[in-house]
C-alpha cells in the first residue's frame, strides 16, 4: 500500500516515528516533510498530502500537527480527501467502517506514540463497510461539489 505522509513542525518528531515503523513494516510511505521542527505552516503539508492522495496516487495519506485539529481542516478541503482527526483506537476503526476516511490526522501534542501507532495500524487494517454508510458519504460529495468553484 502506498501512503503519503506529512506535517508541520510540531508534527515532525511524531511523524518520523510512525514513517519508520511503517517502512518497517513493508508499506511504501512518501514524505511530504516537514523534516525538521523549525517553525511552518500545516495547511502546506495538508495541501501537498490531500492533492496526492486525492489524486489516486497513494491510497491513504496520514497528517501530524501539534492537535491534528488545522491539519485535518486543511486537508478536508481538497475535493476527494474525507480526512477524519483520530484519537483513540476506536474511533480509528470506525472512521474506515463509517466513513471511508482517506487521511487521518493525529496531534502529536495530545497522543503519545504508542498510541499514535496503535491508531495507525488499526485504521491501515480496518476495510469500509458500505452500503448505507456509502449513501451518507455520497451526500458528504454532493455537498462538495455545491460548493466546487469551476477554474
Ligand atoms: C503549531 O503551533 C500548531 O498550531 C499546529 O501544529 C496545530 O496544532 C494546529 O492545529
């Protein structure tokens, strides 16, 4: 599987954590930096992550700012990105059943990293259910495009 990955300086420490253990692990992760903790802009990774991942070119896209919480919002406003902010296990899982969410955003200011990768690979391990939970997703995408503005 090929995931993008990406966040800001607050992010940055959190983020090398979850690239090695993935890399170990055998998936194919592109870094989208930032790679350091000097001071930066979340909606820049957002962007450059929500863009690739909306693209088709990588099926998942993980997101790291210090509360996940601007990152996410970024991210969700690339048409095609369903970032959903995660915080717990749980939440991880359903945010796959419920709302086949694409990018997860995690604040590396608020979850410690064996939670982090917990999170992580459940919801790299957890398929979408469908059926009406795709009917609600549908609508999620008309709302976009009501809103799309033509180039
Ligand atoms: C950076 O200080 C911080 O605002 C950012 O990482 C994030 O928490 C924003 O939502």
């Amino acid at each position: 599987m090929k995931i993008a990955i990406g966040n800001d300086h607050a992010g940055y420490g959190l983020k090398e954590i979850i690239k090695n253990h993935l890399q170990e692990k055998g998936f194919d992760i592109k870094d989208f930096g930032t790679d350091s903790t000097e001071s930066t802009d979340y909606p820049d990774f957002a962007m450059k992550v929500g863009e690739a991942v909306a693209a088709g070119d990588f099926e998942r896209g993980i997101l790291v700012c210090g509360t996940g919480i601007g990152i996410s919002i970024a991210a969700n406003k690339v048409p095609g990105v369903y970032c959903g902010l995660v915080g717990d296990c749980f939440s991880a899982k359903a945010s796959r059943w419920h709302n086949n969410t694409n990018i997860i955003a995690l604040g590396a200011r608020v979850i410690g990293p064996g939670l982090a990768l917990d999170i992580v690979d459940t919801w790299l391990g957890t398929e979408f259910k469908g059926g009406r939970h795709q009917r609600r997703i549908d609508k999620i995408t008309e709302i976009e495009k009501r809103y799309l503005v033509k180039n």
